[in-house]
C-alpha cells in the first residue's frame, strides 16, 4: 500500500487525499491549522463540495485517511509527499509561491527515506526546477514531479477519479514509476512531459478558460448593441467541434480562486520572459470591466441607486460550492453599497459576504431576501435560484426588475409574472 503525505488541507488537497485513500492508499493530510485538522480527525467536511463527505468518513472508518500538523507524522514511512498549498496572487501579479517553499523545507526536514516530492498547487513556471535545487541543499534523495490538477470545483472528486488527463512533469521528462502506479488505474490518457511543459499547461488551460469566457462576454457586449441573442449565437458557435459549447456562457465573469490569479500570474510570467501578453491582459480586462457594466445597467433600470434596495440572488463564485475568494458578489456588493444602494443576500450555502461597506447575512431564504426590493440580481446560477418561484418573488418585490447576471432564468420561468428580465447579450424580456 503506498504511502503518501498531502501537504495541505485546502479545497485540493482534501480531494486529493480522501481520493487516494479511497483508491487504496495510506494517506495523512498535514495542515498548519490545528483547528482544522482537529475538525477533520473529528469527521468534520470544511468545504462544500460533492461527494467529498462520504470519502472522508470511508477513509477514516478504513484507518486509510488521518490528518496530522506534524511533517514527521505526515511523512513517517511516506514514499511521495503531494504539495497542495495555495500559491495566492501577490500585489505584483505573481503567484506567491513563499507557503509553498517553506513547506517543502519542512518536508525535506522530516523525510527520512527517498522521496517524490509532487507538486500539484498551481506554481509559476520554473517552481519545479526552485524546489529541485532547493532539495538538493537537503541530504536525502529526493524526486521532484510537477503534476499540475484540473480539478473543478463542485465536480473536483468526479474530475480526480475520470480526469481527462493527467500531466506528469518530470526533469527529463521521463516517467517515474510512483506516479504511473498512483495514476494507471484510473484509465485516463497521461502526458509525461518536462517540469515547465506541464506547469505551462496547467496555466495555458485555465487562461484558455478565461478567453472563452471573456470572448463571450465581449460578445454579449456587441449583442446587446446590435439587439442579437448571446445564447444563441454561442449555441450556433458551439455546434463546431473546433469551438465547442462549453465555457461559452456570458454573464457577470470569471470568478474563484483559479483563473483570474492564474491569467494575472501567466501575464506576469510572459512579461518576466520579455513577452507582452496583449490578449491575456485583455482577457482579465474585459472581466474586470464586468462588474461596473452591472451597475451601470441596474442605473439605467432604476435611475439613481441611492436607497434601492437590491437582492443578491447566490452569493458563491459558482453554483455547488461555498467558495467566495474572487466571487462577483462581493465586488458587485460594494459597487452597489458605494452607490448607496442597501443590498440584500441570499446563498443556498454562503451564510454572508464581507465588504468594504459592511458585512452582509444572507435572509433564510431567496423570498426573504427579496421582500421589498426594487432589483433582483442574480450573481450565481444554483438550480435552487433559477428554479424560485418567480410569480411569488415577483409578488414580494417593490419593483419588477431582473438582472439576470447568469442569463440562466427562461422566458417561461417569468410568463405572467409582470418581471423586466434583463440579460447579459440578450432581447430584454418584460411579462405580463
Ligand atoms: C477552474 C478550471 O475550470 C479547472 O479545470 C481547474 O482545475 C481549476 O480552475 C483550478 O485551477 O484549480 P474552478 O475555479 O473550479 O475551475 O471554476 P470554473 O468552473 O472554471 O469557473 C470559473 C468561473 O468562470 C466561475 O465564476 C464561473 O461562473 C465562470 N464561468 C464559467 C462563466 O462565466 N462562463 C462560463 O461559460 C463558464
């Protein structure tokens, strides 16, 4: 049974962990916090995430999965150390990788046999090669790989278990023995590749992601002022295999803990090489562009927003998780309090936003939220919100405006309903 220490119980590293524990291995998760591991030795689920719950409790009932805060427990007797520290946006743009190198002194310091040291957070081109040399000031013998995830959240335990790929980074680009064992079983295709071939895709993929989303949203732009229908013409679009479909929905903009850090840190990447990346710059400012689009358009909906009071319709960066790190609700929330505006919230799971203008609760349910307000704006598309019972939200509305920053609530939804949908790159849509 292999053993292995996951540095780092975030979002991935908790995936990784009960995912591999599941698959047979001998996993302890290692965390800094003490409150956390505590929590999770406890069979406490810290995050919201589909499926993750039940692995956990399998592996601690196995005895397969334990969570420690000492790097000599994590790594008693462990063959691969996995690296799931967050390597979060410096001021610069940069990925910030300082947790990330003072957890690999902490592994070299507690490992006693031969190593594979995996990085699997998202690290900037050349982190690979940084943590090789760095290991190398340690005694101990010690295998770097650069095994980036293509983890979604809210589907992250279905992507572990099927990924589409699995990229293997290695310093000779051949493969390494412990890797192909953890990964042949799941069947997928693997690239083994060099250390800055497979940090580069891990980066190219999510800013791949990002362009579509901001290439749609400029486009819903050019449909709202030509009167075209977004939807449609991403529909027409995605019927070619060459385009395809998905990551074609306009809307408010990218958010969460992934891809607008990683365009920033790939534009800082590019430009540390001598390169100016003109279209990925442009791809993090059509999105940063969004949220004041939002208000703007609310403005003309409503006049001044001085006093409106506004519904926050999902408060998640994106349906099926509780994440808010980069969440559209929280700038579109201090917009709209800096405009004077009294804004309302409410989340399937997020109980409340922090802003600059005060902290906001979620009400009990969406009807709550939207007692007497003059707009509803819907910032996360959760079937539970796009599903609400619109004549009676209409009903308990002062006004009948809804921004539907999603696209996501049909026609027929809102069918005598008497809301004013507006869309993003869609036909405004009055009922009744
Ligand atoms: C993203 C990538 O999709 C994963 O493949 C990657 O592993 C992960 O980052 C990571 O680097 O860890 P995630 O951050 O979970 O995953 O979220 P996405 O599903 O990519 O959505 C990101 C944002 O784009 C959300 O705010 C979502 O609402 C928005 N989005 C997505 C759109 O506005 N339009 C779309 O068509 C799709």
């Amino acid at each position: 049974m292999t053993r292995i220490a996951v540095i780092g119980t975030g979002y991935v590293g908790l995936v990784t962990s009960a995912c591999l524990a599941d698959q047979g291995c001998e996993v302890t998760g290692l965390d800094r916090r003490q409150d956390l591991v505590d929590a999770l030795e406890l069979g406490e689920v810290p995050i919201h995430e589909a499926g993750l719950a039940p692995l956990l409790e399998a592996g601690r009932n196995s005895d397969r999965l334990r969570f420690t805060t000492s790097y000599a427990a994590a790594l008693a007797g462990a063959e691969i150390a996995i690296l799931c520290v967050d390597t979060p946006m410096s001021e610069t743009g940069a990925a910030d990788t300082s947790r990330l190198m003072s957890a690999v002194d902490s592994v070299a310091a507690a490992a006693s046999s031969d190593l594979v040291v995996v990085i699997k957070s998202t690290a900037p081109v050349g982190t690979a090669r940084d943590v090789h040399e760095r290991l190398s000031r340690h005694p101990g013998r010690f295998t770097v790989v650069s095994n980036p995830e293509f983890l979604q959240q809210g589907h992250a335990v279905d992507d572990f278990r099927r990924p589409r790929r699995v990229v293997v980074g290695t310093e000779t680009g051949e493969p390494i023995r412990e890797l192909r064992d953890l990964y042949e079983p799941l069947g997928s295709p693997v690239i083994t590749t060099t250390w800055e071939t497979a940090e580069l895709a891990k980066y190219a993929s999510n800013a791949f992601l990002a362009t579509k989303i901001s290439f749609i949203n400029e486009i819903a732009a050019i449909c709202d002022a030509v009167g075209a229908d977004v939807r449609e013409v991403a529909d027409a679009m995605g019927l070619d295999p060459r385009i395809g479909r998905s990551f074609l929905n306009a809307g408010i903009g990218y958010g969460g803990s992934c891809l607008p850090k990683d365009v920033a840190a790939l534009v800082h990447t590019a430009r540390e090489g001598g390169h100016d990346a003109l279209l990925l710059s442009a791809v993090a400012s059509v999105n940063d562009l969004l949220p004041s689009r939002t208000v703007s358009r609310l403005y003309q909906a409503l006049g001044s927003l001085k006093g409106k009071r506004i519904a926050l319709l999902g408060l998640a960066f994106k349906p099926e998780t509780d994440d808010l790190r980069s969440a559209p609700s929280i700038t579109l929330a201090a917009a709209l309090q800096a405009e004077g505006a009294l804004v309302t919230a409410y989340d399937p799971v997020v109980r409340s936003i922090a802003t600059p203008g005060g902290a906001i609760e979620a009400a009990a349910s969406a009807l709550e939220a939207l007692e007497g307000a003059d707009a509803a704006l819907l910032v996360t598309e959760w079937p539970e919100i796009v599903s609400l019972d619109w004549q009676a939200a209409a009903k308990t509305m002062r006004g009948h405006v809804l921004l539907d920053g999603r696209n996501a609530v049909s026609d027929a939804a809102i069918a005598g309903t008497g809301l004013r949908r507006i869309g993003v790159g869609v036909p405004e849509h009055t009922d009744g």
